[in-house]
C-alpha cells in the first residue's frame, strides 16, 4: 500500500495537541476589524479546537502531524 499524502491546505491550518484534539486559528480576523470589539479581538488571539464532529475528518488529512 502506497504512503498516504498529507494534504498541504490542512498541515497549513491545523495541529494536533498532545492529547489528539486537533487545534486551529479563530476566524473573523482579516479585515473590518474597525467596526469589531477589543474584546472580540482579543478572543480571536487564541486558538479554538476542532469540534469533535470534524476531528476525525481533519486527522485523516494530516496522517503523519
């Protein structure tokens, strides 16, 4: 069996905790950020997980993170 390709969008975007759970940037933080709160930017600062419904689908792209 062939080895499997990581697929280079998702190695990009996504990492994987120690414990499995899958990591990502927050959205939203591009531009218009005039008319967004100090607080909502400063909340996008942080890294959200994956939800658990989409962790096995983003795991099977990054086989070898």
């Amino acid at each position: 069996m062939p080895k499997m390709k990581t697929h280079r969008g998702a190695a990009k975007r996504f990492s994987l905790t120690k414990s499995g759970k899958v990591k990502r940037a927050k959205s939203n933080r591009n531009h218009f950020l005039r008319r967004k709160s100090a607080k909502s930017k400063r909340a996008m600062r942080q890294n959200g997980l994956v939800d658990s419904t989409q962790q096995n689908t983003v795991k099977r792209l990054i086989p070898y993170k």
